[in-house]
C-alpha cells in the first residue's frame, strides 16, 4: 500500500486530491495538511512514501519546504504541483530534493501515475516543467523594474525604495504599479515570488 500524505490549502480541491486518491486500491491517504508549515512535523509521524505539495501564491518559501520535508524524511519523494514552472524554480526544486513536479492541469491518471512511479522510487517531471527548464519565458520586467523589486524584497518602504534608487516618489509607485500589472500580484510580497519563481530577478 503506497501512503499519501496531501498538502493543499484550499479545501474544496484538498477534498478532490484525497477523495481520488484513496480510491485506488493501493493508496492510502494517510493525512492531510492545509498549512504547509504542518508538513514536516506530520511527515515525520506518517513516514508517507509520498508527499504531494501544492505551491500556491501563498506558499512561503517553497523549496525551503521542500528541503526541510525531505530533511527529516529522506525516504519520502516529493510531488509538487504548481501552475507555472521557472528554470529556476525548476532547478531549485530539484536540488532541494524534489523528485516529482507536474502541473495542477495535469489528467488524475497522469497524477495517480506520478505517485506510484515515485513511490517506486523514479522520477517523474511533467513536460512543462522540463520545456521551461530549456527554454526560459522572457522576462516583461525593465531592468529599473526589477531594481525596484529587489528593493521592495527587502521591505523597504516607499521612501526609502525612491531614496536609494535616486528615483521620486511618484515613479517608484509607478514602477510598482506595473510590477504587479505585469506580474498579476496583489502585493509586492507576491510579485516577489512570482518573480523569483519565474526566474525574472
């Protein structure tokens, strides 16, 4: 019996992920998890062969999860889905320890193929995943816009953003305006790791 231990924040597709999981013969959904900061310490209770991992917007600091699952669990494979792949979260991913990624489009055969190829202990990267790897999407950031993100990573406010950049006021809001048009973000938060997972800064 290969077990399952499903990490996924919205409660609705939670329900799906485990509904349709548990019904195959041979999985077995042993807990589920809608804070992924939860995740380490149910892995290290469960011993699940598989962990799948949704990396939603929200999600802080991904691979760092990932890395710390498979830190206190070196015997479980991580799944991650996501709905957009960079080379760089591709390749940090990968490193971290990931050994599955695949799209949150992807088909439920597809998915439940996933999770019994690597509870057998393969691989398995979904095509986009591995296209975008080799063939990185242009950045639609300017390299002053990518300045004023670096700086808004940091926290910094809007002062002190337009200080050390030499910029105004009014054109550091304007570069974060089209920051988040550009990135489809909420906040500055989420345009900085829609940017760094797209690999644009």
């Amino acid at each position: 019996m290969i077990r399952v231990v499903v990490s996924e924040a919205m409660g609705l597709l939670r329900t799906a992920l485990c509904a349709a999981l548990s019904s195959e013969e041979d999985i077995e959904v042993t807990a589920e998890v809608t804070d992924v900061a939860d995740l380490p310490g149910v892995v290290r209770r469960h011993r699940p062969d598989v962990v799948l991992v949704d990396l939603a917007p929200d999600v802080p600091a991904p691979v760092e999860v990932v890395a710390e699952i498979t830190g206190v669990a070196p015997d479980t494979a991580v799944l991650a889905m996501d709905s957009r792949w960079s080379p760089a979260s591709v390749g940090d991913l990968l490193a971290a320890g990931a050994r599955g990624l695949v799209g949150k489009d992807t088909p439920l055969p597809a998915l439940v193929g996933a999770v019994r190829e690597l509870a057998a202990g393969g691989k398995v990267i979904d095509a986009a995943a591995a296209v975008t790897a080799l063939h990185p999407p242009s950045s639609p950031l300017t390299r002053r816009e990518v300045e004023v993100l670096r700086a808004a990573a940091e926290g910094l406010p809007v002062k002190e953003m337009a200080r050390r950049l030499y910029l105004a006021h009014g054109t550091v809001r304007n570069h974060l305006s089209a920051i988040m048009r550009k990135t489809g973000a909420r906040n500055r938060m989420e345009a900085v790791w829609r940017a760094r997972r797209d690999g644009w800064m």
